[in-house]
C-alpha cells in the first residue's frame, strides 16, 4: 500500500501541486483510507518528503560506463526529461516561489543533495582514474544543469542529446584547461 500512497501523492503534486497534497485526496486516489495514510505518515511532511525522495532517485541517476564525458551527457538528458514532466515542473515552481523556511524548499533542498550524492561518486570515479581533476561535485552540478534549466524550464525547449553533449563537453574541457 506504501507505494501506492506514494504514487498518489506524486501524482497530486504532478496535477495540482503541492498544495493539492491532502491526506483524504491521497487516500482517495491510493484507494485506501484516510486512517492508513495518516499511520504510516502522521506528518504531512514526511509523505512529501518519501514522495519526492521516491521520484529523485527514479528519475535521474549518473550512469558510470568508464566514460566521464558520454555519462554526464546521459545526466543531463535525465535532468531533461524529469524537469520536463508535469511533476519535475511541479517541484521546480513550488521550491521557487516557497519561502526559505517552507518545508517544500527543504524538500527540494534534499532532492538536490540526491542527485549531488549520485554525480559526486560518478566524480570521484572519474578523478581516480584520471579522466578529470578534483572538482567540488556542487559547482560542477551548477555549471552543467544550469542550462538545462533555463533551456526546459524558461524557454520550454526539449534537450536534444547535441546540446547536452556541447554542454558537457564545454563544461569539462574548462575544468582540465591550463590555468591562463
């Protein structure tokens, strides 16, 4: 029953936002009671939080295929395709116009550290074995997704693989230039 209150909820965020996020709506789409949700989750927060949580760590992941440069192309077209669904632009909106102590900017705040968590080990690797030089896994996260947020989330275009990999390419190859 947890996954499908869990999906309820994501699916409320998708169509409605956050707001839309009561314990009767979940329950009445999970197709359970008002009771259950409220047992496992007794803090609304916590059912946001394992909601989105579910959704980061299924929808974008940095694949480690040996090649720095070919995975973070992959990454960014993940980072792509999430913001452009209804529950990617959903969390994006919501984290923008919240206030910073509004629990749905923390929420976002841990989707972030996530996805940091998953590209800092794909750095780690790649610096070990001399594909790049120690980097901050945060500014590199800034300087690659950046773009991709202006470009799907302002000017509502799609990513094509093209872009992501001049992206990618234009990023790393600043990272291992001589310093002038």
């Amino acid at each position: 029953m947890s996954e499908q209150v869990l999906t309820a909820t994501t699916e409320l965020i998708a169509r409605h936002g956050v707001a839309a996020v009561t314990y009767d709506a979940v329950a009445k789409l999970a197709g359970t009671s008002r009771a259950t949700v409220y047992r496992k989750w007794p803090e609304r927060h916590d059912l946001l939080k394992d909601a989105l949580m579910r959704f980061a760590e299924s929808s974008v992941s940095v694949p480690d295929t040996g090649d720095v440069r070919s995975d973070i192309v992959e990454f960014l077209c993940s980072i792509s395709d999430t913001l452009a669904t209804p529950i990617g632009r959903a969390i994006v909106n919501a984290s923008i116009v919240s206030d910073a102590d509004d629990p749905i900017r923390q929420l976002s705040n841990d989707v972030l550290q996530a996805r940091l968590g998953a590209l800092q080990h794909r750095i780690d690797t790649a610096v070990e074995s001399g594909e790049l030089p120690p980097v901050d896994a945060s500014f590199l996260n800034t300087m690659l997704a950046a773009p991709v947020y202006l470009l799907v989330m302002r000017d509502r275009r799609p990513l094509t693989r093209e872009l992501a990999r001049r992206i990618a390419h234009t990023v790393l190859d600043g990272l291992t230039a001589p310093a002038p």
